[in-house]
C-alpha cells in the first residue's frame, strides 16, 4: 500500500481476471462435503470475532476462519479506532450515504448489477439484503468491531465466503458471460470498499461536515482493514481517499451504463426507502438525496424520479449537519429534520411492523444511546 494506482484499464483489465482462490477452496470444499445446510447453520452461530470455530464443520471451514483472522501486519490499531471514532461521530449520516450513494454507485455499474439481479438477493428479499449490508457497516465499523470483542471480523469472513458462494453458482457452465471478466473480482470488490470508504467521505462532505485530513487518512485506513478480511490483495487496497475517488471516476468511465437489471434494483431499494418514511407525502425524499448525493448522471442511469418539493429538506437536512459539526444552537426546524433523518431511521429500521420479515438489526448499546436511538 505504499504506492499509488494509476487504474488504468490495462492494471482493472487484469484485476477483472482475478478471484479470490482462499474462498473458493473453502466453498468448494463446503459443497464437495454435502453439508452445506449443517454448515450455514453453524457458520451463523459465529459472531464474535474471539469465538472458538466450531470443531463439527470441515477442517477446511475451519482452516478459512482461523487463517484469515489476524489482523494484517500494517493494521495500526490507533489509525483503526480513530477511523472508528469517524463512525461513531457520523454513523447514522454514513448509513444514509450506503443507501443513498454506495449502492446507487454500484447498481449503475452494468455487469455488477447482472450479478446483484441473477443471484437475485436484493429483488426478491430487498429489506432482508439491505438490512445485512447495514448490519455488515455497523458490525465492521462499531468501536472496537475489529478488535477481539468485536464483531467485524467474522461478519467481514462470512461476506467473503458468500462472494465466493455466488461466484461458484455464477461458473456453472452457461450462467455467465466470461468476457465480462471473472463475477466478483478483484475490481468489482476493491470497488466496492471505495463506495464504502471514499464515497462515504465524500457524502459526508455534501451533507455539511468537516473532516480533517487526519480523520479522512484514518476512515480509510480502517476500511482497508476490512477490505484485508474480505479477500482484497494488500497491493490493490487504496492508498487514500483520493485514491478512492480516482478509482470510482474510472469505474464509471468503464462500467457505468443503463441496465434494466440496474433499474429494477434501484427500484427495490427507494420502495425500501420509502417504506421507512411515515406517510407518502414525503416519499420523494428519498430520490432527491439520491440526486443530491449521487449527481443526475447516475440518478439518470438508475431512472431515479426527478427531485420534487421534498429537495428543500435535504438543504435543510445539509445545514443541520453542518450546525451539528460545528456544535452550534439549531433552529426549530432545522432540528425537527436532523432528528427524523437521524435516529428516526435507525427505529424505523429496528422497529418497522414487518420486523418479522427481516433479521435482527443489532446496534452496540454505545452508539444507541450517542445516536439517539433507545
């Protein structure tokens, strides 16, 4: 991580050719056992990062989740806990920036929306999917997620594994196109970690807050770590937050373009939006931080509803993170929209009627109680 990326086509061209082969030894061995129902259930009871692996799943299971848990030898453990502290500061902001920014990014990138569409996880169990994703950000990037009473190590494992899961179904002769480079590759993964990491930063910067080059340094220090457990190569992980930006600016110079698979997922998601925001008459909140967030290029792409009256909340909403930044008295209104687009969305989250449709969301008590949210 010591040098800089030029992302060219030719270094991206090579990184689409590249698995991940750590956890595809470990699904194929999973599925050459036959045991695969025994293992998801026993998998599932591993959640945090210093519980022993169970004995009963197969040695190679058992070999994946004991190999990959130390933390890299360039990890800093002051760098990862001021990267947490962004976290905690700017959590509920930074779960609207993977709603309203990261996922939007990734569904306008063709070829990786046809893999979200053909695993069909996110338009059939919409909430559940997106649910796991935000459960996945908190888990990896709680104070301490990453350290032995966390839980981001393992969720970060068994999203590695679920990658290769796909992977392995997706290479069944006949069910992808390997022109498009191999599904889940390096590319598309490192990818993904820049919506998570720079994209969020830059979010977080058109939402109002200040951050110091010290604080972007260690968000993204702390994301690579992660990026390290999800099975991204040391040398391909970002060297800062500009590289970050400067690899997205070549994702969508390479792979953004109009896909239905696309649309139907961005769908999914702002119905899924939607759902969270009491009543209807403000619906059309959510596609105008989709706009504000992600520019009209990619909103367009996504067929994401023009920006309607709902836009002179998100102003405000923008000036109540700036306020709040700069510790300052808030006004009446502006206060009134930074708590509905705060806590209000990690208890709509929590405490939506058809909970029983979805996983348990689960919320250190440290950030409830800082968010706002008990």
């Amino acid at each position: 991580m010591d040098r800089r990326h030029d992302w060219s086509d030719e270094y991206l061209d090579d990184l689409r050719a590249r698995p991940d082969p750590v956890a595809d030894a470990c699904v194929r061995a999973i599925l050459e056992s036959g045991r695969l129902e025994q293992v998801n259930a026993l998998m599932r009871t591993l959640t945090q990062n210093d519980e022993l692996v169970p004995e009963a799943l197969p040695p190679a299971v058992v070999s994946y989740f004991e190999s990959t848990a130390a933390l890299p030898s360039w990890a800093d453990p002051e760098q990862i806990m001021a990267g947490e502290r962004i976290f905690y500061r700017y959590g509920l902001q930074l779960l609207q920036s993977l709603l309203y920014r990261a996922l939007p990014e990734c569904y306008a990138g063709g070829d990786g929306a046809e893999v979200l569409y053909r695993s069909r996880r996110i338009t059939e169990l919409t909430h559940r999917r997106v649910m796991e994703t935000l459960q996945f950000v908190v888990d990896v990037m709680s104070p301490g997620g990453l350290g032995p009473d966390g839980r981001g190590i393992r969720s970060a494992q068994r999203v590695r594994l679920l990658h290769a899961a796909i992977r392995a179904h997706l290479l069944v002769p006949g069910r992808w196109d390997m022109s498009k480079g191999t599904p889940i590759n390096q590319e598309d993964t490192v990818a993904t970690l820049a919506t998570f990491s720079a994209l969020s930063l830059d979010s977080l910067e058109r939402l109002g807050a200040e951050l110091t080059t010290a604080e972007q340094a260690a968000y993204m220090h702390c994301w690579n770590v992660v990026g390290h457990y999800m099975g991204i190569e040391d040398g391909t992980l970002l060297h800062d937050y500009a590289d970050g930006l400067a690899l997205m600016n070549a994702i969508r110079r390479r792979h953004h373009r109009r896909s239905e698979a696309g649309v139907a997922l961005m769908a999914a998601l702002l119905e899924f939006a939607d759902d969270l925001v009491p009543g209807e008459i403000f619906d059309g909140i959510n596609a105008c931080l989709v706009r504000f967030l992600c520019g009209d290029p990619v909103a367009d792409l996504l067929d994401v509803p023009p920006s309607d009256w709902n836009r002179v909340f998100v102003r405000q909403y923008r000036r109540w993170v700036d306020l709040k930044d700069d510790v300052q008295d808030l006004g009446r209104v502006t206060a009134k929209v930074g708590e509905w687009f705060g806590a209000a969305l990690i208890r709509a989250i929590m405490g939506s009627p058809r909970a029983g449709e979805r996983p348990g969301f689960e919320i250190p008590a440290s950030l409830r109680e800082h968010w706002g949210s008990t």
